[in-house]
DNA sequence: CAACTAATTTAGAATTATTCTAAAAAATAT
DNA sequence: ATATTTTTTAGAATAATTCTAAATTAGTTG
C-alpha cells in the first residue's frame, strides 16, 4: 500500500472511530491535519492549504469541521491570540510557548510544566482544562550598554 | 474631600503617573475602572457603561483609551474567550478561573498557583509572562445514576 | 440499483469585534 | 490669545466567524 493510500486509510478510520461520516471535505482536511507531525492551524490557513492542494472545500466547511473535530475530541481549540483562533493537533497533556507580536506557537510537552497547588474549583463546578501558556518576545541583544 | 472629588483626584493622578494627558474622556474611563474593586471588563462593557452614566464616549476612544493602559501597565490584556478581550485592572502577578460557556472570569490570587519546571525560553527569546486559566465547567448534579 | 431520508456542503449574506481615517475638538505651549 | 500637538470621533473598513437556505451527497431500504 502507498503512503497516500495509508494516510486516506487512516483519516478514514479516525472519522469513523469518532462517529463522523467521511465526506470528501472531511477526509481531506483530516489527512492535511494528521498525516504528518503535529500542528496549530487556523481556519484560514488550513483553508489555503487545502485550496493549494486542489480540494475543493469552502471556508464554513473548515470551520465546521474545525469545530466537529474539537468536539470530537481529535482536535484542540487554542485562544490566545486575540482576534483568531488555533486548533492544535496535539491533544495530550501539554502547554504552550506564543510569541507575541507573531502567529507562531510551540508545544511544551506536558512534563515541561508542572502546574502545583491548583485551587480547588468554584462550587458547582469542575476543572475542564488547564492551560498554561508562556509568552515570549524578543530578548533585547545588548552588544553595547543602552544611553 | 468627598468620594466623588477622591476618586477624581486619584484617576488624574493616575494617568499623570503614566504619563497619558488626562482628557475628559481618559478621566472618566479610569474613574470606571479603578474606583473600587478590581474587574475584568470587554471594550463594548465599558463602553455600555461609560453611556449609563452619561458620560458622552465613543467605542473608538475606549478601545483607545484601554491599549494605551495596557501598554502604560496599568491593565492587562486577557485573552481567554475566542472572539474579544477582556482588560484586568489587577495587573499583580495573577492567575484566572474562566467559566467556559459564559463570559464570567475569576481572579485566583498569584500565590494560589504555582508554576514549577518552567522550560527555558528559546534561543533569542525571553519570557514576557505566564498566563495560566483554569476552564471550568459546570459539575454534573449527579442526583441519580445516568441511563 | 432506484428512491428516499438525513446529513453535509456551500455561496453569500450577516454578525461581531476591532481598527482605520480624516476631520473636528480639546489640551498644552508660546 | 494663538499656534502646535494630541485626542476624540463618526463612520467606513477590515477580519474572523457564524448563519441561512438551497443544492449536493452519503447512507439506507425496498
């Protein structure tokens, strides 16, 4: 079997494990999301991706299915941008690095962080998630003392 | 002094402070956010607010008028819910419970989390903050057990 | 397979938050 | 006061996202 015919194989069955019909659309946006290593997209730049490589998809169809995957659980959705969100392919325990003032995102690994002496949740409620994100900016390179 | 004259007094002598001219406008605004207990507030609330009490200010100028706090250090910028900001008048080193499905957030005192194995930053980088948001949701009433 | 039903996709309009623009108003300096 | 600079503003513009209703497609069922 070819890589292709694997990575359509494998979207297929990540679509059906999760109950998900497997449309043209569907399986397409999930091989260009998970054929591969993992990745932070936004609705626009998966839609470009997809465009570039010849699938016909409209841009409310990646949402929606940028959505149904996050609901589904196969996906996450990161906000820490303001103004556009990302969705994550990573869904294992992790946090993130953002550089500000830039659309770039690094995963930390989930043991990079540790996270102590969380309080307990409000009453009534119950904790869906941590996120711990890390801003970053340039660090200033000081060849010569600043006036 | 009265109350009203203190809470004048003080807005002025914050935006002295920072070194932002004190308009009707900026007076006004910082009078909303800085007079009593610390808050979290969306650009349109404030704005909502602002016309309640009368005084006359358009969206343009709050949006304004809260990146010039945030750049001054005297808000934080919260970027939690997709789709808008909210603005922090407690700008100690803090942490927030945020009630997913709602637009309700909650301060959890710095010492009330601890961070721990912070990974380095990357090559030409350094850390500008940390944010870390706790997403709760409600708790099942679990009165019986489920089917 | 043919006909049917339900789910999905889509174009385009609509909505929402935010930023921009250029002109008028207000604040400070001279 | 007058001049200079900053600020405010209405309204247009932009950007991300959601909505809508119609057309298409997938999954049955006879």
């Amino acid at each position: 079997m070819t890589d292709k015919q694997k990575a359509s194989e494998a979207a297929r069955e990540r679509l059906r494990a999760v109950g998900l019909r497997p449309t043209r659309q569907r399986l397409a946006l999930a091989k260009l999301l998970f054929a591969g290593p993992h990745r932070h997209v936004s609705a626009e730049q998966l839609h470009g991706e997809a465009l570039r490589k010849k699938v016909r998809v409209s841009l409310a169809t990646v949402y929606n299915t940028l959505h149904q995957f996050t609901e589904a659980g196969i996906l996450r959705e990161l906000v820490i941008d303001p103004g556009r969100s990302y969705f994550d392919t990573n869904v294992t325990h992790h946090h993130h690095f953002f550089f500000e003032g830039s659309t770039r995102l690094r995963d930390i690994p989930g043991e990079g962080v540790e996270v102590k002496r969380l309080p307990a949740a409000p009453e009534g409620t119950e904790v869906a998630r941590v996120d711990v994100i890390i801003r970053l900016k340039d660090s200033p390179k000081r060849r010569k003392r600043s006036s």
